[in-house]
C-alpha cells in the first residue's frame, strides 16, 4: 500500500490495526503523532528563517516557532544576539538602569522576544529557528515528514491508538518503532551537517 499522502496514511493505519470503524478517531491518532514529533524531532528541513523589525523591548514570536537556532541583527557587522535567560535578562537591563541602544541579548518569553538594551532605532531581526510540522488534513494532503519518513506517521499513530484500543500487546511494538524512525530523522539530520567537514588536525605552536 502506498503511504505518501492524508488519505493514504489513515488508510494504512486502519489495515495495521485491521478495523473498519475508527475513521473519527483516526485523524486523533495522526494529530497526537505530530504533537510528539513536534516535541521529538529536529531536522534540517524545520529549519526556518524569516525577518522582523526589532524597535521595541518585546517583538512577537512567529506563531509556528518551536525552538531558538540563532538570532542575529542585520547591520554592517552582522550582531550575534546572545540567549539568556528570563532571569538574566532582568538582571542586565537592572545593572544597566534599563538602557537603550543595539541589543546584545535576546530572551524568550511570554510567546515573545526581549531583547536587551531595549533598541533605540529600528534594526531588521533575523531569525533562525525551527518551526512546527505542517499538520497534515483534507486540505494539506502531505508534507516533508510523511514524503520523507512515513514510518514516523505511521507507527506514531499506532502508539496512540493502542490506550484508545486497550491493545497493550502491541504498544511496545509500536513505540519502539516509532522512536526508531525518530532517532534515525534526527541522526540524519545531524549526518547532513557534519559529514563532509571531516576531522581537523590542531597544531600547538610553541
């Protein structure tokens, strides 16, 4: 059976448990898969990078935001932000009498960015994160995880179907499949970026 799109995965999923009655609950069963590798998986292909304005203390987070790669201002010398934390943020802009100028340091919060000095002009914020799995439905027949690695979506939906079910036989079955094909999209990932660096050899100069 051919596991490539929406239709063809709910499909597959009811062979697997070999029911003809779980069409409502299904779609359950797929949504909870991708609420996990939302959580699991950080791959290369969720990597996303867009721009905003950064003029005030605090600036939005893109709604599809997962987790923090890299923030950087666009200005001639290309400024790193540094992540700190809720707390450490609140200490620097206390030692500092709440400054303005470039921001240096960026934390996450309250579904927003702050960043420290608060600017005091406009810069163009560059963002570099990972971004949440598009949910696949009628509309959105597939995606880079189901044409890349169906087996995720597969067997992460039997391992939800499995307590609606009570089929605990097969939910260990299931599980370890399931973190199988996890483990092997995150290796994959980090095999993509570090594969033709090689090694390095450091000489120490006396």
């Amino acid at each position: 059976m051919a596991l490539t799109t929406y239709d063809e995965l709910k499909a597959s999923i009811a062979d697997f448990l070999n029911r003809d009655d779980l069409t409502l609950v299904i779609p359950d069963f797929i949504t909870l898969a991708e609420t996990g590798m939302n959580r699991e998986v950080r791959h290369w292909r969720m990597e996303k990078r867009v721009t905003a304005i950064l003029d005030t203390q605090y600036t939005a987070l893109p709604l599809d935001f997962l987790e923090s790669i890299r923030m950087s201002l666009n200005t001639a010398d290309t400024n790193t932000l540094e992540m700190v934390n809720a707390f450490q943020i609140s200490n620097l802009r206390a030692q500092n009498l709440n400054t303005s100028g470039r921001p240096v340091s960026f934390a996450i919060l309250d579904g927003s960015i702050e960043v420290f000095p608060t600017p005091d002009a406009s810069y163009t914020l560059e963002m570099l994160y990972y971004e949440t799995i598009t949910p696949l439905n009628a509309q959105t027949a597939t995606n880079w995880v189901l044409t890349n690695y169906p087996d995720a979506y597969l067997y992460g939906s039997l391992v939800h179907s499995a307590p609606y079910l009570q089929e605990d036989t097969r939910a260990n079955t299931w599980a370890a499949l399931y973190q199988k094909a996890i483990n092997d999209i995150n290796a994959e990932s980090e095999r993509s970026k570090t594969s033709g660096s090689g090694r390095r050899m450091k000489i120490r100069s006396y």
